[in-house]
C-alpha cells in the first residue's frame, strides 16, 4: 500500500510521470502524491488542478509539458508541468463539448503509439449534429454512441476512428496502434446491439453496434389471416 485512503480520497484515477511521480485524480481535481520520508510511502499530496467540470475527472494523461484531464464534459488541457513543476497553465476544454450530464460521458485518455493523444468517451456523450471531427481524414465522420477520437497533441486536430461502442471505459494500445477496451456492464432496457460486459477491439473505422433504446426498430408485427 502505497498511500492511505484519507491520503488518496475518492480518487478516480492515476497516472505516472516522467520523473516516476504519481498523481492520482479526485471528484476535485489532480493531486501529486508526495513521500516526505522518503520511504516509499505517501504521507501527503499537493494540488495541481481543481475545480474541474461536472462531477470530476475520469481520466488522466502527463504528456511532456502538457497536463490532460477528462472532465464530465470533455478534454481540458493544462501547461507547464515540466516548466513551472506546479503552477500550471489552464488552457480551457480543448476540442467539442459533450453532453455534460451523461451516464456515459467522456472516460480514459491516453497517449498512442504515434504520439497522438486518444480519448474514449461513453454511450450518451456525444451529442447528436455537433461537430466531433476537424480532421479531413477522420475514419468516421459522424460518430454516434461510445466513441474513439484520436487527437493532436495541441487539441486542434480531431478524428473518429470507431464509434458504436455500449459504455467503454478505459483505452488501451499495443505496440501495433491497436485499440482495446472494456465495455461496463450490462445496462437496463438493452437496445439494438446490446451485449453483456467485454472487452473491445476497435477496428479503425469500425462501428461497434450499440445503438441507444430509442433509436431501436419497431418490433415485429404478428401476421394474421
């Protein structure tokens, strides 16, 4: 056991920097984990970033000078972790705004293979007619339900590489860029597509099938006579 719960909180996440650091994020914000005794034990934290949208972050990325955090609404960037160590510069939500109250809502960041930035959100973040793709060669150009976007590091660029997912949480990529991820569990009701809980592998461009309960087909109608 690294640190106590009273040390951690409610974190919902973490996350290792260059340096080996960990920081771990709360229903407030990010915190760095700091080993006053040096002796592999954390006895405090010191904040980084509050006060983030909704009801807190769900994911967390260090990339060289930039700090990613996923908020209940979508990405937010932060600058200035390796420059100024902790007083960082808040750049705002980079990107689309998603739905801000969604079961679903934006989940895990990561960096991939080619140095891009990848953000998976759930079922009901996307929000339907807004625009999600800047990027000319985006896989998929409307996307719906559970979705990947694949990122440029300074948020300008953004691509759908496969939607259609339930609710999938964290993201995950092996050393040929393939994506990976959970889906959670089973939800109420179904829908056209549901499966149970599983793990994922996104096809680039691949659509995954969910399809939300209103957007079902009309049942079958019994033929008589």
């Amino acid at each position: 056991q690294l640190a106590s719960n009273v040390v951690v909180g409610g974190a919902t996440s973490v996350a290792v920097d260059v340096d080996g650091r960990v920081l771990v994020l709360d229903r407030q914000g990010v915190r760095r984990m700091v080993d006053q005794d040096k002796d592999g034990v954390f006895e405090t934290s010191e904040a980084l970033v509050s006060n983030i949208s909704g009801q807190g972050p769900q994911g967390l990325l260090v990339y060289g000078d930039r700090l990613y955090v996923v908020g209940a609404d979508g990405l937010y960037l932060f600058e200035g972790y390796t420059t100024t160590n902790k007083t960082l510069m808040a750049r705002g939500r980079i990107g689309p705004l998603f739905h801000p109250d969604a079961e679903g809502g934006p989940r895990g960041v990561m960096r991939g293979v080619d140095n891009h930035v990848y953000l998976v959100v759930g079922h009901q973040a996307v929000i339907p007619g807004a625009n999600y793709v800047t990027g000319a060669h985006s896989a998929v150009r409307a996307p719906h339900g559970g979705s990947v976007f694949r990122i440029s590091p300074d948020g300008q660029q953004w691509e759908c590489v496969g939607h259609g997912g339930l609710n999938p949480m964290g993201l995950a990529m092996n050393r040929q860029g393939e994506l990976f991820s959970t889906d959670q569990e089973a939800i109420q009701g179904g829908g056209v597509g549901h499966r149970p809980a599983r793990v994922s592998h996104w096809v680039y461009g691949g659509d995954q099938g969910w399809r939300e309960p209103r957007e079902a087909a009309p049942a079958a109608q019994a033929v008589t006579g």
